[in-house]
C-alpha cells in the first residue's frame, strides 16, 4: 500500500487543509502511531468528529495492510438535539462531506469508512476491543463527550490509546468533565497532555509514557514536566521551536 509519505510533495500540504492540529499534536500523533507500527500492534483507527479532514490525513497515514479507518461526523445532517444543533452552528457552521472527502483524497488514494452520522451510532457500527487509536473531536457537550468516552472505551484494545480534543480549552468545560470524570471513575488513565488534547489508556499507561519521557528528553526540543494527581502520573508536554514540522506530515500526491 502506498502511504503519503512515500509520495512526491504537490501543491498542497496538511497544514493547508483547514482545522485544528498543531505541531506539537501532529508530532505525538506520529510518535504514538509510528510506534505502534514499530512494535506490530494491528487494530483499526477511529475518530469521531472530522471538520475538514486535517487529523483524518494524518491518521490516515499510518494505516497499515488490511486494518480499517472509520471516520464518524454529522457533516451537514443535523444534529440529534438542540443543544447540539446550536454548537454547529456556532463552531462549524461550513462543513460538509463533499469538503472532507475531497481533502482525504488530495493525500489518499482510498476515502475512510465514514459514518455521516451522530457518534452515537459508533458502538453499533465499530465493532467491540478493535481500534488502537481513537481520536475523540466532536461535540463539546459534556453528554455527548461522555458518551463517546465510553464508546471508545469499548471499542478500543486493551493497549490502544484514546485521544481527546479540547480537554482544557475555556470555552469547552463538558470536555474536561467528562476527560476527568472517565479518569477519576471509569478506568481511563493519562499518558500525556499537550496545550489542546489528552492522550490516555485503559491499559497500562507506564511502558509508553516512559519510552515518550526518554524520547522527548533525548530530542530536548520539548519542555517537560509531571505531575501526580490521584494516584496519576500526568506528563505535560510543550515544543520549544515549533519551526520544523513533523517529517511524517503527509502531503498531497
């Protein structure tokens, strides 16, 4: 399978396609899922809420021989209540499939399986302990972050990683309820933080985190530090120079 790192760089590149990705996000998506790569952990990608495809690239990526992507948005269907109908239309008022899916093939040559669906439908069509990474970015209401926590809660493998958006941003306190409340009662244990996701584990979080902690420390284009909270280790996680981006960031074929 070609990926889009084997490709030759076009016209245009991830940091063109519109979205929330920063460098310091795409440099650890990349650690994490070069890693498991490396290590030959097999299992599907998931990601629930896609805007315009940015992070969906990305994932894509890493996608190896006979493993599924599913990606999970409403894109232009409406939503499954109010309040969530009015946080589209506050935030992504533009998005549509069309959008997305034109996006994933400037970088792909095969879209993802997508769902143009409330996630909610994800525990019915993803299918149980399959998934090694779930990136979780849709809504922000704490009852639909929730219930996406559990949904990839499910659908994850006992050493897969899930990562959430926005679990610290001002203007999404659901989030960051939800994040913590699966930390403090539901099992899910942190790996890491950056300035705008959490990157977290149902299984044993230390292997990982102490092969991150000796890899940023080596790079020392990080700033670092750890906390302990109930009983958790959490790294922080910062990039000193932000000017040399990922060099597994794919570009357009």
């Amino acid at each position: 399978m070609t990926t889009v790192t084997d490709r030759t760089r076009d016209s245009l590149a991830l940091n063109d396609v519109l979205g929330w990705f920063s460098p310091l996000d795409q440099e650890l998506f990349g650690w994490f899922l070069a890693g498991q790569n490396n290590r030959g952990e097999r299992g599907d990608l998931l990601e629930m809420g896609a805007y315009m495809g940015k992070s969906a690239i990305f994932l894509g990526g890493y996608l190896k021989q006979g493993e599924s992507f599913t990606v999970c948005d409403l894109f232009e269907s409406p939503a499954p209540d109010d309040a969530n109908n009015a946080e589209i239309a506050g935030y992504h008022p533009f998005v549509s499939r069309v959008a997305f899916e034109r996006n994933y093939l400037s970088f792909h040559d095969e879209l993802p399986r997508v769902l143009q669906a409330p996630t909610s439908v994800v525990p019915a069509e993803v299918r149980p302990a399959s998934c090694r990474f779930v990136h979780i970015d849709a809504s922000h209401l704490y009852e639909h972050v929730s219930g996406d926590i559990t949904a990839a809660r499910d659908a994850v493998l006992p050493t897969g990683l899930v990562v959430l958006d926005d679990f610290r941003a001002k203007h999404t306190p659901g989030v960051a309820l939800a994040t913590w409340e699966a930390v403090l009662s539901h099992g899910l244990r942190p790996i890491c933080l950056s300035e705008d996701k959490f990157y977290g584990t149902w299984g044993d979080p230390n292997p990982v985190q102490e092969e991150l902690l000796a890899t940023l420390r080596e790079r020392g284009d990080f700033d670092l530090s750890i906390e302990e909270a109930a009983g958790h280790r959490i790294v922080r996680t910062d990039m000193i120079s932000t000017n040399t981006p990922h060099p597994s960031a794919p570009s357009a074929h």
